[in-house]
C-alpha cells in the first residue's frame, strides 16, 4: 500500500501535526484520507477550513478505520490517549509516535497485543518543510512499517533510521540543533551590525549565508572542513575570523552542547517528561 493509499488519523491537531498533514496533503494524500482530533473547536475548525480534512473532537472515532495513527499529543497524555484508542485502532494499522521522550514500550503497554509502533524524533523546520527526523522501530514494527514512517516524514524533510537508543542523541542533535543555529545566525547578524550594516540587512544575509552553506554542503556532499579551506585564503579575512571563533572555543562548545543536551534528554526520559522541555504540540507560528 502507497503513502496515498493510506487512511490516516492524527490524533492531537497541534501545530507539527499540522506541519505533517501539510507535507502528507503535498505529496498527494487526499485530504478526505485524513483526519484529525483535537480537544479544542478552534483548532478543529481551523484543521478543517485550511486543510478540507475530516476532524473529531474523539480520539477514539478519528482513528476507527485508520492504517496509520500518528500520536501528536503531549508526552504527559500519551498514555491516555493510548488507552482512549487501544479498543478502537485496527489490529494492522501502525501507530507513529511524535510524543518526545515516551519510549515505544510505553505505548505498546496500553495499545493491544502485537501492535506495530514507531516512534519519531522531528525537528521544527518540519513546519516549512525542511525537517530532520529520525524514527526508531518498536518490539513488533517491521521494515515496512520503517519506510512508512520514512514516507511521512520525508513529506517534510530528511529522514533517516537509527535504534531507539540512539533517540536522545538525535534529540541533541537535530531537536535542539535549530536553537544552536538561530542563536548562531543571531551573533552573525550583531556582528554585522557592530561593523556597520543596517538590521535588516544584517540579519538577511546572516540568514541566507547560514541556509546557502548548509544547502552548498548538502549538494556536493564534500567534508564541511573541504568547503571551509576553499574560502580560507591565506593571510585573508576569512582565516583572520576563524582563528577568533577557534581561541573562543566555538567548535568545542557545539560539540559539547550536543552532548550535554543528549545527557539531559537521557534524564528526563528517565523522569518521564519531554527531553525537548516541551510538548509536540509546540507553540510555533501555524
């Protein structure tokens, strides 16, 4: 069965379910294929008007007759929502998790016996369809249902598989890695403005230097320390700008970041709450 031949419920209508109803809708679902639940009538009816999908204010009703449950709601009502569904989700439909933080064998608990779960870990770019995702297989989730997964998500960006203990690593990484850069293009566009550029030019070309490297990168598919030594002339601005970003520790303190977000996400798994310190209803601009 197709990505377009699936019938899909959402359940939570929050904004990086949106973002994946967008994606999926993109990439030729139909929108009657869908449907979503949500808790509030504003968002329903937003989800409805924007998007012409069916929507429910019960979990349970919006994922009768699915194949493909997309769990979208904060970690801390993970479980019951689980059991909200568990007698009404089809035995072979696959049950995609975006709840950060909630392991697969706590939504295999409370769902029946044998149910196939992925979980996910996007990133916020997903809303302009420019995300990074990983997804890591459950107790019973084949390579079918991986590629399924890798399907919807690759509706709004790069996708790619790792083991679920690798989840908090992902979550340093990816998760919190669209903060490290904005805080990045931040400082570039200050810097502009400290050598004598007008703010919004500044910052527009802090912007697009940041997305043309990443995208100048991502084409060629040359070593980052490759594409850096072409621009580093000797005796020349770009070597006088590096060795100030080395003697600050710029690289050590990314990795380092990486890192201590990793270990922090550990603990709050650990803790029961979400790794990201929010929910996957996360409160971007729709």
């Amino acid at each position: 069965m197709g990505l377009s031949e699936e019938r899909i419920a959402f359940v939570g209508g929050g904004n990086m379910a949106e973002a994946l109803l967008a994606g999926l809708l993109e990439a030729g679902v139909a929108p009657e294929r869908i449907c979503a639940s949500d808790p509030s009538a504003s968002r329903r009816d937003h989800l409805a008007a924007r998007h012409g999908v069916a929507v429910s204010a019960s979990n349970a009703a919006a994922v009768a007759g699915a194949t493909l449950v997309v769990l979208a709601v904060k970690p801390s009502v993970v479980v019951p929502a689980c059991r909200e569904i568990a007698a009404a989700v089809a035995s072979e439909a696959l049950v995609l998790s975006i709840a950060a933080g909630v392991p697969t064998a706590t939504i295999e608990a409370e769902l029946p016996e044998g149910a196939r779960v992925v979980r996910a870990m996007p990133n916020t770019p997903a809303l302009v369809q420019a995300g990074a995702t990983a997804v890591a297989p459950g107790h019973a989730a084949g390579d079918a249902d991986l590629a399924l997964a890798e399907a919807v998500f690759g509706a709004v960006g790069l996708t790619v598989r790792v083991p679920e203990s690798g989840l908090d690593a992902v979550t340093g990484l990816s998760g919190s890695g669209p903060a490290y850069v904005m805080l990045m293009i931040e400082a570039l566009a200050d810097g502009g403005v400290k050598a004598g550029l007008p703010r919004d030019v500044a910052q527009a070309l802090a912007t697009q230097t940041v997305l043309g490297s990443a995208e100048l990168q991502r084409q060629t598919g040359e070593h980052p320390a490759v594409l850096k030594d072409r621009v580093t002339s000797p005796g020349g601005t770009t070597i006088a700008g590096l060795a100030v970003l080395e003697a600050a520790g710029l690289r050590g303190a990314l990795l380092e970041a990486v890192v201590a977000a990793a270990e922090r996400s550990r603990e709050l798994g650990r803790a029961g709450s979400s790794p990201v310190g929010q929910s996957t209803d996360r409160k971007e601009p729709s």
